[in-house]
C-alpha cells in the first residue's frame, strides 16, 4: 500500500493514488453511491489491514480490484481516473503474482473483485467484473516469470484481441537502441552491438526485446514472448506461422524441437533475420483488430525493431558466406573491325565467299552513285561490264588502269549454255545440266557445287538428372491447393513429390473457374533448412511471387514456404526452382550448384 500510495504518472507527473485515498462525498457525488454497490477506498483497505481483516493475499487482492473496477465502471474510458485505475491494477498484479501463493498453487487461478454483498446475506459478482478478471489473465499468460513458476504452456496473450485502454504508455513510436532511462527511453540500459559477432548481436537483440520496460518498468513486450495457448483454436487456423520471440531465440542458437542446439544461427544474413522476426508483429496485426491496444504495440514493436536492425547493420557485418551464381559462364565475344583482316569462323561454319564478295561490290557501286547490281559471278571471278572511270579508284588501283570494258555481259567459257542477265537480277545464275554421257547410270547426276553448305545442327542438351539419392531431394514435395480464403467446399489440392532420377519434371492440371487463386507451398530439404546456401525461386506466368509465409516442421526438419498467386484463363505456367550449393566432398571438391524444377501447367477454365 505505500508503493501505491507514492508511485507516479511520469508522463503527467502526479500521484496515481491521489483519487483513490478516501471516498468520495455523498454529498457531493450521489449518484456513484447508486452506481458503486461496495466502495473500496485506500483507507478502507489500511484500516481492515491494522485490523488483520485479511485472512490471505486473495482478500486483499480483491479488495484492490474493487477498487479498480469500481472506478472503471462509475468513469469514462480515457478519463484520468479510468487510466490511473489501469495502472493500480498493473501494478497490483505484477506484486502479487510473485507474493500471493494462490498463483503458485493453482495454475488456473484468476484474482477477482470483492463479491458484492447479496441482500440475503450471499454474495454475487456481476457480469462487468469479467473484464478485469480477463485482463489479469491475459498479463498471468504473457508474463514469462509466472509462467515458469505455474506452468510450461504458451501465453495467450500475443493473440487476446486486446479491449483494454493504452494508458500506461505514450503514443510515440518504442525508442530507439541508443535511448536511455533518463530521456524516457524506459528503465532498461541501451543497446551495446559494439565488437559483437554477427550470431551474437542476433542473441543480444531478441534478450533487449525480451527485457525491454517502459517508464514505469514493465516489460511491454511480455505479449510477443511466448506463443498463445492451444486454447485459442482460431488462432491457429488464422496464423500459419506462430512465432514468438523465444522461438526466434532458439534459432538464433540453432535448436530445433528436441534435438540439441548446433550453437549455429539459422540466419545467415541480416533480411533474413529480419523476415523471421517481421512474423511476430504481422501474426499480432492480422489476429487482433485494428483499432486494438495489441495492434498498436506491434506497430510500436515494429518500428523499434527496425531502429535496433539499422544499428546492428552499421556495427556488425554478416558473415562471408558462399556465393551462388546462378548463370553460367559468360561467352566472350570478340568484334573484328579490320578491314584487311579475316574474322575466324567457328568450327561447322562455311561462309560464302562469293556472297560476301558480291555485297561488297554493291556497297562500293553506292558509295560512287552507281545504283546497279554489280556483274554476276562465276566460279569466282567477277565478269567485266562497263564502268566509271572513277570506279576503280575503289580498288585501290591507279587510274590508267582501266578495266576490260564489254556493252553485253558474257558468258563464262565454262558454260555451254547462254543465260541472259536480265534472268539472272544479278545474282549468280544455277549450274547448267551436262548432257547425258555415255555412262551405264545415265540418271544419276553429278553432285552440284553450292556454295550453301548445311550443318548438322548440335545434339540437345543433355538430360537434367540427380547426381544424389532421392532422400536428399532439395524439393521434398510442391503442394498447390486452392487458396483457403475462397469460399469452396471442394478444394483442389495436388502434392508432387521429386522424380525417381530427374532433377526437373513436369506436370499439367486442369481447375474449374472457381478455383482461380492458388497457394503454392514449396518444401525444401532439411539440409537446406539448417544453414546450406540456397536460392528460391517461385514465377507465375514468368512473374515472380513474393514469399507469404513460412513453416518450420521439427520432427522433420523441413521448411515450407507458402506463395500466392492469382490464374489466368487458359494455360498458366507455374515454376518452382531451387539453386543450392554444392555439398563439399571428401576430395575438397563441392563447386556449382544443384538445380530442381518443378513445373506445372494450370488450366483454368472459362466460366
């Protein structure tokens, strides 16, 4: 009673109790007397103690949420006297949690207000003492130091959609890691990463978090340190991926279920340490409604998290760690821009000579204003028609070197048969047929000389198979069902497990037009899960899917990652592809990568 007596507002700097000394005159106040069946002052209460009124902690304890509730209920939300009553009964409880033995001895217990005294001599307690009956629970569930001295379950608090006032603390967002005690910053010291190693700072961040107190020294993020209990049926089918804060310390040291701890962070990098701990204030906010107390504390959660993340990222660099390239090497391309020079030709590549040629001559005769195609050739050689003088200055010949000059183009001695020019739009004219010789096969013909050769093209790439056993799969299983939001009885959900020998398999599935939003839930391997570098990659239609959600399974090790994403009318190309590491072996040997790819062709048909 004397710590409440001089504990203080430290935003408005007055004294809680103030109000709650002596009770009000009836003079003065008539109609609280009508309102408040059974008016509890603090004289009343010190009074009955000098009198050892109070056979156990329990009678005193809900004599001073008689108090409190007695002042909820005559007051207005917001009022000051509603919200000093909210901080007598936070303080109450964080007392007597530890000193009242009745915490202890019953799991379940709940403190309740004084029972309001029946005219026949009973006592009831009306419906409205439930709220601060529900209240005490809540803090009793989120508190982890009670819990470990009552039971090993998860609070309830993180999800209890929160009714209550935000009294107790400021509306501007959690300081950051550098503000102390003395600038409102709470009673807990600042934030020291300096010469940390990247797992440590991770471990000293989640323990600020853990023991972070406000003004008046409570732990208010005691609701994000354990996860609800069991009890709370919906929250488990709303929230996929539970977190709490001593989750994310139990990776930070590498447990996993049972198993002892590796001593080895699961997050390797700072985003990823980041998306883990993002759980927590999104799973509060997608619970709780948004007008609620607990949805703001995971703003404000939120927001402090991310001022501790900027300065983590400045003092402590993450770990050099594999890197994964995901493309192949790149071809080098040489330009060869001598023009006296020969380009080399790749192996298998015949290059037409005479072609080239006769696109020189054509750029040449435009270049000097000539816009007729040059002679045709034969063989090689180019036959002589009439020029410009000034055209052979291209050649690099002098002038007086004239060439032959003819008014009708000629034919090669080589051929037997005339073919006009105008036949042939300067191009060279096809080989003449032999007459037919005295030979036993007169209908076979002599092979044509083309200058057109043809390549065999290259054999295809060769079949994409697992160098490593089925058990080590890097893709467990690819899961896609219809998403959970739309209203369908008849869901539609196919679970592809990994090919018997390939690393890459496919696979086409037919949906009605109500199925149109699917969730896609890649599984990755256990050796993925706990530390092996990887890279995942989930495309719709060539787009690609932001992660929704993530699941961890400690029985099995593996994780599962949850995407979302919306058809198409037609055929939709879903790809799930995963690059890891290569495992080192015995030899040292363990460069590239591992690929799998899963893909499916999703028909959505029309309405």
């Amino acid at each position: 009673m004397s710590a409440l007596r001089v504990a203080q507002d430290k935003n408005k700097g007055h004294l809680i109790a103030e109000q709650f000394l002596t009770l009000p005159s009836r003079d003065e106040l008539p109609d609280y007397y009508e309102v408040t069946k059974l008016p509890v002052a603090f004289d009343t209460i010190e009074e009955k103690l000098q009198r050892n009124a109070y056979p156990t902690m329990t009678t005193l304890e809900s004599d001073l949420k008689r108090l409190v509730h007695n002042a909820k209920e005559y007051n207005a939300p917001k009022s000051d006297i509603y919200e000093d009553a909210e901080r007598i009964r936070k303080l109450v409880f964080n007392y007597m949690k530890q000193k009242n033995p009745q915490y202890a001895q019953d799991p379940n217990y709940t403190s309740f207000p004084t029972p309001i005294p029946h005219a026949n001599g009973g006592a009831v307690r009306n419906g409205s003492m439930k709220k601060e009956e529900d209240e005490d629970m809540d803090e009793l569930q989120s508190d982890p130091v009670a819990r470990e001295s009552e039971q090993p379950r998860n609070s309830a608090a993180a999800a209890v959609k929160a009714s209550e006032p935000r009294s107790d603390r400021k509306e501007s967002l959690a300081p950051s890691a550098t503000t102390g005690a003395e600038d409102g910053g709470g009673g807990g010291e600042a934030l020291v990463l300096d010469g940390l190693s990247f797992q440590d700072a991770q471990q000293r961040i989640v323990s600020y978090l853990l023991h972070y107190t406000d003004e008046e020294g409570l732990e208010i993020y005691s609701p994000f340190v354990n996860l609800p209990s069991r009890k709370l049926e919906d929250y488990y089918q709303v929230i996929r991926h539970p977190l709490s804060l001593k989750g994310v310390a139990k990776r930070c040291r590498g447990e996993h279920g049972r198993a002892p701890a590796t001593g080895v962070s699961d997050f390797k990098t700072w985003d990823a340490f980041e998306e883990e701990v993002s759980f927590i204030w999104r799973n509060a906010q997608e619970y709780n409604d948004d007008a609620s107390d607990m949805y703001t504390l995971a703003n404000e959660f939120k927001d402090h998290f991310k001022s501790l993340l900027v300065e983590a990222r400045e003092k402590v660099d993450e770990p050099a760690g594999p890197r994964i390239k995901l493309g192949g090497p790149k071809p080098k391309v040489t330009l060869n821009l001598s023009q006296h020079r020969n380009s080399p030709v790749p192996a298998g590549v015949h290059v037409d000579n005479e072609a080239l040629a006769r696109q020189r001559l054509m750029v040449a005769a435009g270049v000097n204003g000539n816009n007729s195609r040059p002679p045709p050739l034969s063989n090689g050689v180019a036959r002589s028609t009439e020029l410009r003088p000034h055209s052979s200055r291209l050649s690099g010949s002098p002038p007086s070197a004239a060439l032959k000059s003819e008014r009708h183009p000629g034919q090669s001695p080589a051929l037997q048969h005339s073919i006009p020019h105008s036949q042939t739009n300067g191009m060279m004219p096809p080989p003449t047929m032999r007459p037919p010789s005295g030979s036993p096969h007169p209908s076979q013909q002599p092979p044509v000389n083309s200058s057109y050769t043809y390549t065999v093209p290259g054999l295809l790439p060769p079949i994409a198979t697992r160098a490593y056993p089925l058990e080590q799969a890097l893709l467990p299983t690819v899961s896609l069902a219809t998403h959970p939001q739309l209203p369908i009885p008849n869901r539609f959900h196919i679970a592809i497990p990994p090919h018997a020998t390939l690393a890459q398999q496919s696979t086409t599935i037919t949906l009605p037009n109500s199925h149109y939003f699917l969730q896609i839930c890649p599984s990755i391997s256990k050796e993925l899960s706990t530390g092996r570098p990887y890279k995942l990659f989930v495309t719709l239609n060539g787009v690609r899917l932001n992660q929704r959600d993530t699941k961890f399974f400690a029985e099995t090790g593996r994780r599962t990652h949850v995407y979302e994403g919306s058809l198409m009318q037609g055929v939709n190309r879903v790809e799930v592809e995963v690059a890891a590491s290569k495992v080192v072996d015995e030899g040292g040997k363990g460069e590239g990568l591992d690929v799998e790819k899963v893909t499916v062709y999703a028909n959505l048909l029309k309405a």
